[in-house]
C-alpha cells in the first residue's frame, strides 16, 4: 500500500540549464518510491500543447517575450488545474522538474519585473512545499549543455544564463534551499533527500501539534 501524504507534498526542482534538474528528479523520485511513496513526475514545460510550442521555439526561434510568457503562463495553468492539484489532494508526492521559478527567472531576464512575474504566477500556482535550486556557474553549465542533438539552443547562452542565474539567486522564500550542484549527482540525490526528510518531519510536526495540515500549500 502507497505512503501518503496529507494534503500531499510539492517538490520543485529548478535551476539553470545544465543544473541536473532532470538527473535528480528521476532519482530522488526512485528513491522515494522506493520508501512507499506515491510520486508522481512531471516537467515544465509540459507535453500539452502549449509546453510543445514553447519546445519547439527554443530551437526554431523564440517566440516574442510577451507571446512566451503567455504560452508559459496557459501551460501552467493547465499543468496546475489537471495534474498537481489532483495529486496533492490525493495525498500524493509531486516531483516537478523547473516550475513557475523558471518563468520568473528566465523571463526575468528578458526584460519582464521578476517580483511581478512571481505575483503572477502564484495568483492561480499551487506554492510548493519545498524549493531546491541546484546551483553552478553558467559557464560549468553550458560546459555540461553543448548543443543537445547537434543543434544550439537559443535559451543556453552565456549571457542569459547569467542574469538567469542573478534571478534565481535573489529568490527568497522560506522553503527554499540551494544545493551545489558541482558535485556528483548522488551526492546532490542524497542532500535533496535529507532536506525533504527535514520538510516531512516538520509537516508531521506541525500536524502533531495543530491536530492537522492547513492545507496542500503549509509546510
């Protein structure tokens, strides 16, 4: 029989490209699995059909900023309203890799206010129970990257990469932790691991002493 999680558990896994967002997803997901946990994967963008137009126009030409932003924005509704919800009311534990802290990051710095574009987003996203930004260099970064399939990549340059990576490290959150991301990818699975072991005892606690979760977003 699954492990559930009352009003279930949200893990974000975000970072710049090249992080190991989508290494650790998979393992910490195995690992959790492997405990009795109910876990469900998923990424942004989506499979759906705006999360295929923003793929495609990463290699086939971006979008506008203001036509990206929108595309990112009906993406996530529709990942939120028809798969992490349900999940979490179902006392299930969602692993995400990137979330709306990429939109905020990314799209930060194509112009657009970050403070605004986190406003945005958590107008209808569900806050996850724990963020982990999987920190390194964009220049370690885009050594990792190359050109995947022998084509280049519009979103991993230099530059963008860097004042993505100022982005991400100007969020402040109180479930936030950041994670080296320079160093082998079982020793981030297992720092990933311990800080959620950290988050679940505290949920257990909290539901100890309030006699019970206020809800899928309180840690």
């Amino acid at each position: 029989m699954k492990q559930l999680v009352p009003g279930g558990f949200l893990l974000a896994i975000e970072g710049i490209d090249g992080a190991g967002k989508s290494v650790q997803a998979r393992a910490v997901g195995a690992a959790l699995a492997d405990r009795g946990f109910d876990v469900v994967l998923t990424r942004e963008p989506t499979d759906g059909p705006w999360g295929r137009r923003i793929r495609e126009s990463a290699v086939a030409g971006r979008m506008s900023p203001a036509d990206e932003l929108n595309a990112f924005l009906e993406d996530r509704k529709q990942h939120v309203t028809e798969l992490i919800r349900p999940s979490l009311t179902a006392g299930k534990f969602v692993i995400t890799d990137r979330y709306y802290f990429s939109t905020v990051a990314y799209q930060g710095a194509r112009g657009f206010d970050p403070a605004e574009l986190l406003r945005l987003n958590e107008a209808f996203a569900v806050e996850p129970h724990l963020l982990v930004i999987i920190d390194l260099t964009p220049e370690q970064a885009l050594a990792r990257v190359g050109n995947r399939d022998g084509r280049a990549n519009e979103f991993e340059t230099l530059a963008q990469l860097t004042r993505t990576r100022e982005i991400f490290h100007a969020l402040n959150k109180p479930y936030l932790v950041r994670i080296d991301g320079t160093r082998g990818p079982d020793q981030v699975r297992d720092e990933i691991l311990a800080v959620v072991d950290a988050a679940l005892a505290t949920r257990k606690s909290e539901e100890t002493s309030e006699g019970g979760l206020g809800g899928a977003t309180a840690l």
